[in-house]
C-alpha cells in the first residue's frame, strides 16, 4: 500500500508547501530552531516518565480508534448490504419499470458521491457537506465567534478576490479531502519524529526525553511551528486590510493518531478522520464580521485516515453515524398480494428482467 501511495504522498507533500509558501515570491524562512545544551542524561527527571506519557497516549489513541472501528465493523460494506435490502424490498412492494428506474437512479447518485467525494472535485454541495464532517473538525462557536476548520474552510474564499476564488476552492477542496487525509497519515509517522527531535532541540530536553518524544512520535505525531513564516505570508499581501495571523502550525500525525472531525449531526460525532487541511493550526484576527477566526491543528495517522474514509463511505452511502446500519435491517419478504391488481408472473419477470439490464448499463 506504501509502494501504491507513493506518488501521492510526493503530490501531497508539494500541496502542503504550496499552501504555505507558495503566497509569497520571495524565499521563505525555514522555522528557527535554537540549539541549546543538551543533557546526555536525566538528572533528577525519571527517566521512565516521558516514556509512561508518550505510551499513555498511545494507549488512548489506540483505544479510540479500536471503539471507533468495533462499533460497526466494514461500515461502508455494512451500509451497502443494508441499501441492497432495501432496494428489493422497494421492488417487491412495487414490481413495476418505474421502481427500477428510481432504484438504479439512486445508486447511480450513490456511486458518484463516492468517487467524487474521495478527492471533492466536482462534488456536489451535498456531498461536501457529508465528507467535510469526516475530515475537518467544526468546534462550534466561542462567544459568537465561530471556530475549527469548517467555519474556515467556508470563509476563506470570502477572503480572496473573485478571480482566484474558484482556483483557490479546488485547491481546497483536495486539501480537505479523504484522500489528503491517507496522503498526509501516510506520511505522518515518517515525518513527525524528525519534527519532534526539533522540538526536543529547541525546548533543550535531555537525550532520554529527546528519545523518548521521537519514539512516542511515531506513533502520535508531532507539530511543526512555522511562525517564522508569517512575516512572510503578511507581506505578500495575500490578506484583507487589517487581517494578521496570530499563530501558524502543522501537526503531523503518528502510527495511532485517530483524528479529530465532525460533528456530522448535532450530538453524533465521527472518533476518526481527518485531511492536510485539518493538520492546519492558523489563528486570524481582524476577521470582517467575526472578528477572530481560530482553527486549533488536528493531526491524522494512516488507521485513522482510512477508517474515516470508510465512514465516509456509509455516511454517503445513508449511514446517519452511529451504531451499525445492520443492527436494524429488515431482509425482504415477497407480499402475498405480489401478483393482485392485474399483475402477472409475466409482467413481474418482465420488468425483473428491466432492472437487471438497467443495472448493467448502470455500471
């Protein structure tokens, strides 16, 4: 799967840069990183204490995404078998070529929503809706004023003027995409101990709690700081008049970071997911209306990524989020009165016989 990903993970590394660099002509600073002394050991610290901390933490990710993915095993299978129940059933109540044709238009329907909304190009406002509660966080709002990445997302082509605004909304549109998400998980584990170690060097821990935030990174990543770019996204004069950026970060997540999306419903919450967009930390004030504008960066991993593409799936699928779409499925039974009313064995076959040909053409 790495091997496959490769490409991808090469395309969503330049995505990233281009994000926040790509604003400016000139040559942007990379973070500052101050060296400090080192200690080679711990001293008075413990040195089984940042290691008791990083496995904790793994042990609380892992937890999440184990619930996450036992609360409805296969979701997206699960939600599949479920509409097929139900599509024969619709047929037996009504074994007529109009059934047909509403139940093949509807996984027609089903069908794009998947594949356009793996990448969210071309998708429909429904279908980014659905897949944006599976990839960006939405926190609500402080004091009125709306935070986390979804009231960002839909703001920032507000920001921009109107011939870049249809550019700049495809560009986001990948970025908070499922398959960003795989992208940037994928990656996560083999970038955040690096970033961690830099962390570790600025902060000027020892080598025992330096070792033990790159091993605790691979598997629940770390953020990078790029403060240090601000200046420069400032002054190319990509912002409206009076609007500054307050903070800015990528957290990249680890083997075992689950995410943090939704919610999809008021109430129902997804555990999983996430995208590059997401792994975004930026704080903006001078905000117009609002005021600040605050998106706190939630890392993925891989497990992560690919269990909120799953659930993506049975969400667009019909799924409305919790428990399993099985749990309550009803297998279709054949009504006594299936041929009353003038309908024939004949005209059954008949039309049985339309919806397998229009299913075929279908697909």
């Amino acid at each position: 799967m790495q091997q496959a990903l490769r490409p991808y993970a090469t395309a969503g590394v330049a995505i990233v840069a281009a994000s926040l660099i790509a604003v400016t002509p000139m040559a942007p600073r990379l973070p500052e990183i101050q060296m400090r002394d080192v200690a080679l050991t711990s001293g008075e610290t413990d040195l089984l204490t940042p290691w008791i901390d990083e496995f904790n933490t793994a042990s609380e990710n892992t937890t999440t995404l184990l619930n996450s993915f036992y609360e409805a095993p296969g979701v997206g299978l699960q939600q599949y078998i479920a509409n097929q129940a139900g599509f024969l059933q619709d047929f037996f109540n009504d074994p007529t070529s109009s059934t047909v044709t509403s139940v093949s238009q509807e996984m027609q329907q089903n069908l794009a929503s998947i594949l356009t909304g793996y990448t969210l190009q071309n998708a429909t406002s429904e279908t980014t809706k659905v897949v944006t509660a599976h990839t960006l966080d939405n926190l609500g709002s402080v004091f009125k004023v709306p935070t986390g990445h979804s009231a960002l997302f839909s703001e920032i082509p507000s920001f921009l003027p109107a011939s870049d605004a249809a550019t700049v909304t495809q560009i986001l549109d990948f970025m908070a995409s499922p398959s960003s998400g795989i992208i940037i998980g994928e990656l996560g584990p083999y970038i955040a101990p690096w970033v961690a170690l830099g962390n570790s060097i600025t902060a000027g821990d020892d080598f025992n709690e330096t070792l033990a935030n790159m091993v605790g990174a691979y598997f629940n990543g770390a953020t990078l700081n790029l403060d240090s770019l601000i200046p420069a996204i400032e002054q190319a004069d990509v912002l409206p008049a009076g609007m500054n950026i307050e903070n800015l970060d990528f957290a990249f997540g680890g083997l075992l970071t689950p995410g943090e999306v939704g919610p999809i419903t008021d109430g129902v919450t997804p555990d999983v997911g996430g995208s590059i967009f997401n792994g975004l930390g930026i704080d903006l004030t001078g905000v117009p209306v609002i005021g600040q504008l605050e998106a706190i960066s939630q890392p993925v991993g891989p497990l992560g990524a690919w269990e909120g593409w799953a659930q993506t799936i049975a969400s667009l699928l019909g799924w409305d989020g919790s428990g399993s779409p099985l749990a309550d499925v009803t297998l279709p039974t054949i009504p006594t009165d299936l041929l009353d009313g003038g309908a024939s064995a004949a005209t059954v076959a008949a039309d049985l016989s339309t919806w397998v040909q229009d299913l075929l053409a279908a697909f």
